[in-house]
C-alpha cells in the first residue's frame, strides 16, 4: 500500500509518517527494486501502535523501543 494509503489506515499523516521513519521510530517499509515502499497490514498496525502511543503522551524514545521489541 502506498504512504498516502497507509497514513491514512493507520490514523495519521503521510508527514509524520515520514518523521516517524526519520527519527527511528517506525522502521519503514524496504524498498523493491523501482524505490517503492510497500506497506501492508504490519507496518499500519505499527502506525496505530505509534499513534495510541503518542495519544497516551509517551515519549518518542519510548515509542521507539516498543516498537523494535513487539512485532
């Protein structure tokens, strides 16, 4: 699913999508050969985790760990 799709299932923006990416919070989606990012039903769960999160006020640093550590 493409990031606009995958923002919008998970409950947040494409930017701070792309902000969670950039600072290691959410670990992205790996790219296929023509620079695609596929994201599937995983990573949006992730997203919502991250959002719930953020909802709840735990800070990133936070965030970061639960999310590398619970698939």
């Amino acid at each position: 699913m493409v990031i606009g799709k995958a923002a919008k299932a998970s409950g947040v923006n494409a930017k701070v999508l792309r902000s969670y990416e950039s600072i290691g919070c959410y670990p992205g989606a790996a790219r296929t050969g023509s620079d695609y990012h596929p994201r599937g039903p995983r990573e949006v769960k992730t997203l919502r985790f991250i959002r719930q999160t953020r909802d709840l006020s735990l800070p990133m640093g936070r965030n970061k760990l639960l999310t590398h550590t619970n698939p």
